[in-house]
C-alpha cells in the first residue's frame, strides 16, 4: 500500500473536531489530481461522508456545525498584506523635497535662533516653520491614509460574491467568505468557483483554469477523469454541483491571493489632465520663487530694504551680525521654497482622490459599486447608454400569465383539467429536468421555495403550483443522460431524460418560442392530437408569440421527441434538434419597473441616448423601448428606422452600420457579438458609450465600452470582474444615479481647481511685486504655510464633497476633448486675484496711513485679509457660473465644518500665537475692516459671472503647451 494510502487511512480514523478527515489529506488529494487516493476515501461519496455532508442536501444547516467545520477547516478568507499605517503615509509625505528644504531652513532657523537669543526666545521663527510643516504633513497624510482605507473597504465589499449551496437540504445564498468545507455548491455558467472541492453532479461542465495554470483551453469536469475543481477559476459552461473540500488559505488559489495587493495606484484621465497642468504652473512657481529671492538678496545685502524692522531686517556693512545675516537668508530661503509650495498644485491629485472616494462610498449607499476608480468620471462624459431588458428596465420579476396548447389558450385550472394527462406529463418532465433552478419543500408543511433564474422560477412555479408537477417524484422515476446548457447564441437549452419504467428515452427542448417552434414539425392540440406543422400553421403560432410580444410577454416555447438509443457516445452528447413535436408555449410577465421612464427621460434631458440592446423578439422589445419611452410610438416613420434585428445589424457593411448606428434606439435578438459590435461603432463614431451586461457572454462588450456596467444580482461573476461598475440592484435609475455622480466628480474637480488657481495667481503676483518694490513679502513663512494648507487639504475636503444637483443633469455631457479649465473658470480665477492682488498691493503699500496703524499690525491685516479672501472664494467657488452660490450649501455640513475650522484657526493665530504666526492682535474695528474688505468679493463675482464668455476655449499657448486638452 503506497504511503499517501496509508495516509489517507490513518486520517480517517482521526477526529478532527468530530470530523472523520483533516485538512493534509484532503489539501494532498487536490494539489496532485490524486484519483487513486479518491478511491481509497471512498470517492466523493466517501469523503461528503467523513465530512458529515450529503451530496444532495449539504452540511447540517445548524451554527454550532458550521461553526465546528469551520474551526476544523478554516474560513474562506486570504491573508493579505497588512494595511498601510499612518505613519508609512506620514513617512511618505515627508519624502517631499519642498518638505525636506522647509525642515532644513526650520532646523537651521531654529539653531541659530537660539544661539542668537537663547532657548527662550530664539526658538520661535525655526519652531513656528517646523510645526508648521509638520501640521501639513500630518494632515495630509490622515487625508491618504483615511481614503486608503475607504478603497479597502470597498474592495472588500468588490470581493463578497453570492454563492448558491445546499444546507440541511434547502437552497440558499451565502457569503463567499462563509463557505466552509463540506458544503455542497451550486455552479452555472459565468460563477467563480468559491473554494477547492469535487465534481459531483453536472451536465457539460467546463472551466477556465487560465488563472491558475495559464493555459486558454478549457478544462472538462466530470465523476470519473477529472472531478477537480479549483477555487478562482469560471465556468464556461454547463452546470453542476461541487463538493468543498479546502477553503482560504488551505485552498490553491490561496497562497497566490494573499501575495496580491489592492493596492490601486492607476490615473484617472482627469487627474493624468490636470498632471499636465502642474508642470507649467511649477515652472511659473520657480521662476518667481527665484526671482523673489534674487531680488531680496540683492535688496538686502545693499540695504534697500524697507526698515529695520521688517521681514529680515536691515543689512549694515561691519555692524550686522553673522547669525543676523544668516537667519535673514534662511528666512529668504524658506519664502521661496513656500512660494513654490503654493504655485505647484499638488491639491490637484488629492482633490481627484478624495472626490473620487467620496462619490464611491455615496454611490454604493446608491446601490453601485466602483471597481475602477476612473469610471467615475468617464460616466460623467458618457453620451450613449445601452441598456438590457430584462432585470434592467424591468423588475426581473417573472410570472407565468398566458398558457397555449396547439392554437388555443389555457386560462383557468378548469381549462388545466381538460388537457390530456400525457401531454401533462411531458410538459412536468420538461419542465422538471431541463431546468437549472431548483423546488424546495419545507418539512413545516409551508408553501414551496423555488431558486434559480427568474424565468426558471416563474416556469418552475408555475408547473407546481397550477399543473401539480412534483419534481422529487419525477426524478425518481427518470434519470438524465445529457443536458445542453441554455446559451445567449441558440437561446435554447435541452435535455436526453430516459424512464426507468419502459426505458423510452425522450429529448426535452426550452427556450425562445421563434427558435423552438422552427425546430419543430408536428404539435399537440389541446386534445392531446398530433397535428402536422404546415406553413398556415405556422404563421398563426406566429401571429400568437407576436400577440403575446406585443403586450411585452416573453415567450417560452416547449418540444419533445422520443428518440432511439445509440450506441455511439458521440451521438448520444449530441440532442436531436430536427422534427420535434410543439408541447406548449407560455408567456411570461415581467413589469417595467417603477420610475424607470422617468429615468431614461432623465438621460434623455441631459443629451445621453438610450439604447435597448436585448435578446427578446422584435415585438417584445418594441412593446418594452415604448413602455419606457424609449421608442415614441406616435412618430411610427421614426421607430422603423429605429429598430433593428441583431442578424440585420451584423448583416450591414461596414458603411451602413457607421451611416444607421446613432439612429438605431432598440435592437432585438442580439447575441453578444452584435453587442460588442454596436459599442465598436459608437465608439469609432466618437460617442462614450456605457453598457450594461450580465452574462458571461456579455464580457466582450463590457470591456470594450468605456463604461462596463454589470448587474449585482443576476450578473455572472465573469460578466462582474470585465465590469468597472456593478449595478447592486440591477435598477436602471441606478443607472441614472451613477451618470448624475460621474458629473458630480467632474464640477467639484473644477469648483477646487478654480479655487486653487485664484490663490495661485494671487500669492505669486503679489509676493513678486512687494519684494521687487520693497524688499520684503507681506507674508511669513508661517503665514504662507497656513495658506498653502487652506487651499491644499481643507479646501479639497469643502468643495470635492459637494453632492451632485439637478442642474447637471440639464446639461450636454462633456466632451472628452474639452478642457477642465475653461473660459468661464479663468473669467472667475483672473477676476478674484485682481481684487486679491490689488487690496494687498494696497494694505502693503499703504495700509499704514489708510488705518493709522503700526507696521506690525498692518501685517497682521494682510495676512488676516488674505485668509478671509479665500473663506469668502470658497463660497464663490462653489459655482462655476451660478451667482447664487449658498443654494444647497446646507446640505453640505462638511464645508460649513472647514469655514467654521478656518475662520477659528485663524482667530487663534491673529489673537493668541502671536510669536508663532508673527501676528498681533487686532481690536474690534479691525477685524470689521478685514472681513469687509474681504467680503466684497462675493458682489464682485455676482458681477462677474454676469459677463458672457466664449463658449470653446482656444488658448493657443496653454494647448502649445499641451497641458489643457488631453
């Protein structure tokens, strides 16, 4: 006996928390393929015994045994690096080399301070810049670390997948993270195989091991040549059930997931725009910076310098002292360095960070999860929308409501009676076997629970419930030789069942009433009579399907054929398909959903076209587009232009489908190609387009969009990971919703640049012309610092958290070529520094005599004025061109949040730190006069907003420069 036999015995023996296996032998069974070892646990069968499981009912659905398989086994969760500190950001933010300057000429500040005044005194000017830098980078390391940890948590929310497992026999839903070994799951096409574990029932089974082994080929799954499966890799296809054996990090795919990081350190496209911008303004910063210090220099060391008492003092030949001279250089040194701290923006990337973030978590209050960062924003220029049908636009909620046998409709339980028991019986047999849903009765006695797709369970319901189908009795009494899964291509899937009572062997088709109905030769009329299926015949069983789409039913044909055994296996995989007999047809009711008009009026409104794209026939998806306002059936010249076959459409030359592709609104029966065909078009046509899709199928045209939009519920987990946003509630208002907080994203990047350009401009004019004229700025390096950490973080925080409004939604989307900048934000930007520049200009030079003041307080004024400024910007800037700007500011609390810090910080710094901030303090009067005087910027961007502009930039030398447009 070989020594993994031996093995695999001793571990039988073992209890493992009760359980008659342990995780070794069952992690060495998966990791070599082991069949011989499988055998000698006694199969799948024998290992679901030692883990005290049923292969048809699970695990004991009680908490204390998922409890106990758990601790034995492990949970189904990964390590994974641990999170970034606080401190590694702080770390980082401190790598700057604009920071590590400033903490240089702190450092030397602060030693020749106190060697020049002792510890006392001589550690405030190199103290102040230090504490200073450090609030900087304290405060902007808490911004990252807290949006870090938002985008953990809502990549942990991205990996908490649904899965379908059997428990105590009953079908449920659970977390993929509460998998545990032993359970029995559920697979269809599109799923994630949640854990390792064993094939033990299926039909056509096969998946996608390219994950784990990256091989394309797909992977066959059956009992006896390859039961394997491996968590992490897709189903192709089929369906079947698996058996969990290995879980976490016991699993194969574990060790490879907890070597990989979320970390997201992808550009959005705005912020790679706004990137471009910041070389430009760096090199104005350092040109002016330069210019600054030269002049300074030069002004100090001939002692043209304003007086004495000024910024750095007045240089005397042979009478100033060597620590005097270097503390006014150093000094010289730390304004320039913040001059060029204030002109590069480096607020942009965090204002795009922290939009993004806050929109993500708004959004997934608002039933959307972001999985790529920079489709926020893209959905803010989309154009186009494509939308399914079914789920979508429509509540997904299915229900049998018309029953035809042959030519004639079954409409009450008494009609039910009447139909022959035979055609019963193989509409139940049907029904029953060529499902991928599933019927659950409690032992309670309560009402049956039916799981599945919502097509598979309105037909599933309706069988039991008004034709008496009892599924557990019709699986005993047949067994199935071979399934062909339903795909999106032949929108049909059929079943090979053989009866143990007489060994007849009949094939069972489902799907699209067009497709079926073609398939077949013959029908049953209501009396149980063959009928032959002749052309007449069959334009009427057209003229009912068409009947039953028009009043948007789906329509679901049923056939079957007895058919002889084969002998050759090849034969017997493949389902005859010709010269079947028509069973019945039902049409299925699924309502549009509530508000769904008013949605794609909504999209409609702000100039994005709404497309539906779905596999119904042509009538369905008529009656459908028109119910949702889609399609306006008044203008029919319109409508037949507008609707089109997915066969047609793929049919078209290349030219045509370019010429017809904007006017078409709806196309029906389209398969995944035409899908991914129509997005090409459009997107060749310059649209941005956004599509929704939840089949695996769908994942070409998911890609392919600029917006994938996958659906949370009944989206394939293949359809979710192509996708850059899943719909959680499959809703199209949600839909909406996303569009509305991509536009979102879009204004408060703009409210912040605008603002931070105004400060921009101003500091450096302003610093540029007081120490060209005077030799010394108006502003310390404190009081710079101070500044720069307005505009920066706080600014970021109060206007990139602005909720979208309504007013978005009235305008065209915005182009992909147009810039962020635009002419409106410059009016405003250029008209705010002018009043900015001028009021300083005017305080520096004669704010003395204006107020009757001494220099120092003059200062404090400057200073106070200028901070009051941006208090009162960020007010102006929360419109680009409204002039009322407080309308919905009280629904923003965290911008009254940063004002009220702002304008108490700086009361601290006038009044209380004196020596810190080079401040003194101000009477009553003169904090008037600054809020006054600061105030008028408010009447002036009243003013200015009034002033028409061009609407299509053209500034040659920015576009010179490549840093507006993209």
């Amino acid at each position: 006996m070989s020594s993994s036999t031996v093995s695999a015995n001793l571990n039988l023996v073992e209890l493992n928390k009760g359980i008659k296996i342990d995780n070794k032998c069952l992690t060495q069974l998966m990791k070599e393929k082991n069949l011989n070892l499988l055998q000698e646990l006694g199969g799948t069968d024998g290992i679901a015994s030692a883990l005290e499981a049923d292969s048809e009912r699970g695990v004991h659905d009680e908490k204390d045994n998922i409890a106990r398989h758990r601790e034995a086994f492990g949970s189904n969760t990964y390590s994974k690096p641990p999170s970034k500190s606080l401190f590694h950001f702080m770390w980082q933010a401190s790598k700057d080399l604009t920071i590590v300057i400033l903490l240089g000429c702190a450092a030397l500040s602060l030693g020749f301070g106190i060697k020049q005044d002792g510890l006392k005194e001589g550690w405030y000017d190199g103290g102040s810049i230090f504490i200073a830098v450090v609030l900087i980078v304290a405060i902007s390391a808490f911004s990252d670390y807290r949006q870090n940890k938002q985008f953990e948590k809502l990549s942990k929310a991205s990996d908490d997948i649904p899965i379908d497992v059997v428990r105590g026999g009953r079908r449920q839903k659970v977390s993929i993270f509460e998998i545990v070994v032993g359970d029995v799951v559920f697979l269809k096409i599109g799923d994630q195989v949640p854990a390792d574990g064993l094939f033990l029932y299926g039909h056509s089974l096969r998946v996608d091991e390219s994950s784990m082994t990256g091989e394309s080929d797909h992977v066959e799954v059956d009992c006896s040549n390859n039961p394997f499966l491996y968590s992490g890799t897709k189903v192709v296809d089929g369906y079947g059930r698996m058996l969990v054996t290995s879980v976490g990090m016991n699993s194969s795919w574990g060790q490879m997931m907890s070597l990989i990081s979320h970390e997201n350190n992808e550009q959005t496209p705005l912020q790679e725009k706004l990137s471009k911008f910041t070389p430009l303004l760096a090199k104005i910063g350092l040109a002016v910076a330069f210019m600054v210090f030269v002049v300074l220099l030069v002004r100090y060391f001939t002692g043209n310098t304003k007086s004495e008492n000024g910024s750095f003092g007045k240089f005397k030949g042979g009478k100033t002292r060597i620590d005097d001279v270097a503390n006014a250089l150093l000094d010289m040194v730390a304004v320039a360095v913040i001059i060029v701290v204030i002109a590069i923006p480096e607020g942009f990337p965090l204002a795009v960070t922290l939009t993004l973030a806050y929109s993500m978590k708004k959004m997934m209050a608002d039933h959307a999860l972001v999985r790529r960062l920079s489709a926020c924003e893209t959905m803010g220029c989309a154009t186009i929308i494509c939308t399914d049908k079914t789920g979508t636009l429509t509540l997904n909620e299915m229900k049998v409501v018309k029953f035809w046998i042959g030519k004639e409709s079954v409409e009450d339980d008494a009609a039910h009676s009447s139909i022959p028991v035979s055609i019963l019986d193989l509409i139940r047999e049907g029904v029953a076997f060529n499902t991928t849903g599933s019927v659950y009765k409690p032992n309670s006695g309560s009402g049956f629970e039916f799981s599945g797709s919502p097509t598979e369970k309105a037909i599933l319901s309706w069988a039991a419930l008004e034709l008496n189908m009892d599924i557990d009795e019709l699986k005993q009494n047949c067994t199935i030789q071979h399934v062909e899964a339903f795909n999106s291509q032949k929108k049909r899937s059929g079943v090979l069942v053989r009866r143990k009572k007489d060994n007849a062997i009949h094939v069972h088709w489902k799907g699209a009433a067009e497709m079926i109905v073609d398939m077949c030769s013959s029908y049953y009329d209501a009396s149980g009579v063959t009928s032959e299926l002749g052309e007449d015949e069959r334009k009427q069983f057209k003229k009912i399907v068409q009947g039953m789409a028009a009043s948007s039913l789906r329509c679901i044909a049923f056939a079957h054929k007895q058919v002889r055994e084969s002998n050759d296996e090849n034969d017997s995989k493949m389902l005859e398909e010709h010269n079947l007999i028509l069973l019945g047809l039902v049409g299925l009711k699924d309502p549009c959903r509530p508000g769904v008009r008013e949605a794609v009026q909504a999209c409609q409104f702000a100039g994005v076209q709404v497309k539906l794209i779905t596999g119904d026939n042509v009538f369905t998806a008529k009656a459908i587009a028109t119910e949702c306002g889609i399609l306006r059936p008044n203008d029919q010249e319109m409508v037949r232009e507008a609707v089109v076959e997915g066969e047609e459409f793929r049919n078209y030359t290349p030219e045509q489908r370019m010429q017809r592709v904007d006017g078409i609104r709806v196309m029906a029966r389209s398969s995944p190609f035409d899908k991914l065909l129509m997005v090409q078009c459009l997107k060749q046509k310059g649209h941005v387009v956004a599509v929704t899709g939840d089949g695996t199928n769908d994942a070409p045209a998911l890609k392919e969009a600029d917006i994938g939009l996958s659906m949370g519920i009944q989206g394939t987990e293949v359809a979710k990971e192509s996708s850059d946003i899943v719909i959680l509630d499959d809703n199209f208002a949600t839909v909406v919703t996303v569009l509305r907080w991509g536009r979102g994203v879009y204004a408060n990047i703009q409210k912040f640049v605008q603002f931070q350009l105004t400060i921009n401009v101003a500091t450096l004019v302003v610093n540029f012309v007081a120490a060209a004229s005077a030799g010394e700025v108006p502003l310390t390096a404190v009081q710079l610092l101070w500044v720069n950490l307005i505009m920066d973080t706080m600014a970021a925080l109060a206007l990139a958290t602005d909720k979208p409004t309504k007013e978005l939604m009235e305008r065209p989307p915005v182009l992909r070529s147009e810039p962020v900048i635009t002419y409106l934000m410059w009016r405003n930007v250029f008209a705010q520094a002018l009043f900015q520049v001028a009021v300083l200009l005017i305080l520096q030079f004669k704010g003395r005599s204006i107020f009757g003041v001494s220099e120092k307080v003059n200062n404090t004024m400057i200073f106070n004025v200028f901070v009051l400024c941006q208090v009162f910007n960020e007010f102006n800037a929360r419109s680009v061109e409204k002039k009322n700007v407080l309308k919905g500011s009280h629904k923003n609390k965290l911008f009254w949040a940063i004002v009220g810090i702002t304008i108490i910080v700086q009361v601290v710094m006038v009044e209380f730190l004196k020596k810190f901030a080079d401040t003194e303090r101000l009477s009553w009067g003169q904090w008037g006069a600054c809020i006054g005087i600061s105030a008028i910027s408010c009447p002036i961007s009243w003013v200015v907003k009034c002033i028409p502009v061009p609407a299509k930039p053209i500034i040659a030398y920015l576009k010179k420069h490549n840093t507006i447009t993209p």
